[in-house]
C-alpha cells in the first residue's frame, strides 16, 4: 500500500485546498455549533448506519429530553428507547445509555479524549472512538467512515480492489499521515463533507471539487457497488389480542432484535416448506404462545393486511390476526412485562417502527 511519503510534496497543497473549501461550504450541522464532546458522542452513535437528514430531527428531541451525559445516564433505559423509537438499530441507543453510565460512575462523569479510552466503552468501535476523539477533541486519528473511504478509493485507485485493499488499520494509519498539525476535527469533517456533497457514490460533482487536480481518477472510474447483502426471510405471526377495547403489549426482554422494546406477541413462523412438509397454521401458532407464555387461552376472529419491514439482517412480513379472550372471566393478569393498552396509549411505550404499522391498521 502507499505510504504518506508518496505524494509528500503535494501533501500540503492538498490539505490548504480542502480545508479552505472546508471553510466555505461546510454543512451546519446541529452538533457542530460548538465542540461539546457528549453532543458530539450522541451524534455519532446516532449516525451509525443512518444518513444525516434522518438524524437531525430525532438528535434534537433527544438532546431536548437528556441535555447532559447525567442526564441521559440516570433516565431508564425505557425512556431512552421511547426517544429513538423510529431511529432503528436500537442497540445503539443501549450502547449510548451503557457508555453514559460507565461514564458517569467510573470516569467521575468525563468523556476520555483520547481513541484508546473512548474505544474500551460499551458501544464503541474503530470508527465512532476515532470520530469522537478527533471531532470532539481535536486528536490526529483517523475518521474512516463510507465517505472518507469514497474519497481514498478515488484519490489512490489501488484502495478500490478489495483484493489488494489495506487492512483498515493500516488504512487509519494511512489517512493519519494526511493529517495537519492541530487540525484533525477540521480535516476529518472536511474529507466527510467532501464525500458527502461533491465525490457521491454516482456522477460525483468533479467539476465542483476542490481537490481535482491531486485525483487520477477524475470521476472516470465507475464506482463499484459493494454486492448486496442477503437478507433472511422471516414470516410473522402477530397477535392484536383485544380486551375491552384494550391490546396487548409486552416487552422483548434478552438480547437480540428488538431487545427492550415493547411489541404486539409474535411467533416466528417457520418457512422451510418442502413437498411433503405439514405447515402449522399460523393463528393456531399465535394460540399455543399465548396459552404457553402468558396463560391465556384466545380466539382468532380475523386476519388483517400482510405488512413487511426490513431490518439489518432480516426481512420480515408480518401476518396480523385479530384475536380476542376466550375466557376472560378466568384468565390470569399478565406478567410484569406486559400490559392491556389503549390504541391511544401506545405512544407511551417504546415501540418499533414494524410494530407501528401493526399498530396503524387499528386505525383503518
């Protein structure tokens, strides 16, 4: 791989061209009005995997709700997931209250400034400890997210084959050298800004570009697209179980997808159908769950429109049925962690967005 010594004489006319432009057009951003390091930690947890424009609305509730890192490390973590609910991938917002927590009570409420300390908190990888310490505390590390990454494959063509590729520490390493002394925030934001705005996946903008002339590629290579990842195909069974005029909610205890949350109950019906393969109904699946987990013993009256979410790694389609008690007279209060809700009280609970569309056909 090439080192920094490569292209050492244009080195510093490549960092004056993109932080005089950096100057000029960088985005305003909510989290860059000042340098304040927990605003900047939220952010960057919050753009994990999520463009920016989804994420300003919910950074500005959620810094509205938890203005400080104490007040975020003492607010439940339910609260916590009722302020990201529709942001998706909600192990981020149990990272970020971890990491708040872990602060406040070992680190006497101080976020470390270096990538190091920042990268043994819960949540932290590579990136986001990079970020944070360079963004927030102007430390000369690498901040190699998919646009700064962009930019590299198109300023040095022999990072574009994954064959021949770097590891991406030596990759950081790399981009550390491009560095300029007390300018890390600024060059880092600069190169993000850059990828963002002007060297786009397609047709990038290279006429607007203020480091055209140090680029051999030009915008003349076409930008390969990584191969699609392999969604796994699930099928749902969701119970909008009904008591008077009441639903039932429960909360997704353990780990994994949706852990935390509050959700309609849900057996995951099994796909793999072959000729000679019996498919168990999936309402008689919803029933046996109910009787099981939550000693109920329920009817199915209808089913309601098929809906689908995609997750990370999952596509769901989810089969809604009505259902209602068969004998409520008898039936047991719910554990701990369910509840009879309201349509009108669902936003009071953390739900995910697959759960809202569940929710939403209550309304038709």
């Amino acid at each position: 791989m090439p080192t920094s010594r490569d292209l050492l004489p244009e080195k510093p006319g490549f960092q004056r061209a993109l932080l005089r432009w950096y100057e000029t057009h960088r985005r305003k951003l909510p989290w860059r009005r000042n340098a304040d390091p927990y605003r900047i930690l939220v952010s960057e947890f919050m753009l994990q995997q999520t463009r920016v424009e989804t994420v300003i609305p919910y950074y500005q509730r959620f810094l509205t709700l938890f203005p400080t890192l104490k007040d975020l490390a003492r607010a439940p973590l339910e609260k916590v997931f009722k302020a990201w609910a529709g942001l998706g991938y909600y192990a981020r917002a149990r990272n970020l209250h971890r990491a708040a927590q872990t602060i406040c009570r070992d680190l006497g409420g101080k976020i470390p400034g270096t990538k190091g300390e920042l990268f043994r908190l819960p949540g932290f990888g590579p990136y986001t400890a990079g970020a944070v310490a360079s963004l927030a505390f102007n430390q000369p590390v690498a901040a190699l997210d998919g646009n700064v990454k962009r930019v590299l494959g198109r300023l040095f063509p022999q990072f574009r084959d994954p064959r021949r590729a770097p590891p991406k520490k030596d990759l950081e390493k790399f981009l550390e050298g491009w560095i300029p002394p007390g300018r890390a925030s600024d060059f880092n934001q600069a190169l993000m800004d850059l990828g963002a705005a002007v060297c786009i996946p397609s047709r990038p903008r290279c006429s607007a570009c203020p480091v055209l002339k140090f680029c051999p590629t030009r915008g003349e290579l076409p930008e390969k697209k990584p191969a699609g990842r392999k969604l796994r195909q699930e099928t749902w069974a969701v119970a909008l179980l009904e008591r008077d005029g009441r639903y039932l909610l429960h909360r997704n205890e353990g780990q994994g997808l949706l852990a935390g949350l509050w959700q309609f109950p849900k057996v995951v019906v099994d796909e793999n159908r072959g000729k000679n393969t019996r498919h168990e109904d999936p309402g008689k699946l919803l029933k046996n769950y109910l009787l099981k987990d939550f000693g109920l013993k329920v009817k199915v009256l209808s089913s309601l429109p098929d809906q689908e979410h995609f997750f990370t790694h999952i596509h769901a389609r989810m089969k809604p049925y009505l259902c209602i008690l068969t004998d409520p007279p008898n039936s047991p209060p719910p554990p701990k962690s369910a509840r009879w809700v309201k349509p009108s009280g669902f936003s009071r609970y953390p739900i995910s967005t697959a759960m809202r569309k569940i929710a939403a056909l209550l309304d038709r």
